[in-house]
C-alpha cells in the first residue's frame, strides 16, 4: 500500500491557498479543474516532501461544511483493488462504494473515517460480485 493525501472541503479556495501555502508553506504540486463537475482539486505538499499531500477540494457551489464534512478521506494506492476489498469483506468491513469500475472503492472506519481505495496503474477490467454491488451507506 501507498499513502497518497487527505482530502480537505473548502469554502474559499484563495484564503485557503493563501493559508496553506503562503502562511504554512506548502507548496501547489497539481491542480484540476473540473467544469462538467463544477469542482477545482489542488494539491499541496511540503518542500522537498511531495510523498504526503493534501487535497484541497473547491465545490464552486456553494455549500455550508459542518466540521464532519469539511474533511472528506484518506486516500491509500493499492496493487490489487479487487483483493483488498475481498480481504476487507472478509475481515468484516463494509465496503460502502465498490470497485465497480476496477478502479475506485471507499470503505470507512471504526470512526467513520472514509477511506479511498485507488488501483495501481490501470483499472482492473470490471468484475463479479463487484460490478453490480450497490453501494452502502456513505462514503
């Protein structure tokens, strides 16, 4: 497994650049703009240090974020998607967004924090039981 970032809600993403960036010293290492989704993602890191990074998500529309929402999840890379969710499932964890795409699932834990789960490299041609697999809960 890999750590890849923690997504972060944010309500105004210049006073958030400004903080993260110009205040705490991160440095911007990727952005995208989303127009069809109506999101901006940018993605920050430390200098010398663009291992752990995190997620600065920007709804263009706007939205009040409790502090259970302004967090959004921990994102982790993994070798084999459709192993790791049957291992979880296995282990008694739900998985609340299959990997019906052979690409992406999110799980939660104990504490209902939502954890994103990303196949490396490509994605996985889609598979039984996971590409009909309705989703569960929130993720």
């Amino acid at each position: 497994m890999k750590y890849l970032h923690t997504m972060v809600r944010v309500t105004n993403l210049e006073a958030s650049l400004d903080f993260y960036c110009n205040k705490l010293g991160l440095e911007e290492v990727g952005r995208s703009v989303n127009e069809a989704g109506r999101y901006t993602l940018v993605f920050l890191a430390a200098p010398h240090d663009h291992a752990a990074q995190v997620e600065l998500t920007f709804n263009w529309d706007p939205d009040n974020y409790t502090i259970g929402r302004a967090f959004g999840h921990l994102a982790y890379q993994v070798d084999d998607i459709y192993a790791t969710c049957a291992r979880l499932m296995n282990a008694g964890v739900t998985i609340n967004r299959p990997p019906r795409d052979g690409r992406m699932a999110f799980v939660r834990s104990p504490d209902n924090i939502s954890i994103e789960l990303l196949q490396k490299g490509a994605a996985q041609p889609a598979a039984e039981p996971w590409k009909s697999m309705p989703n569960s809960g929130q993720w």
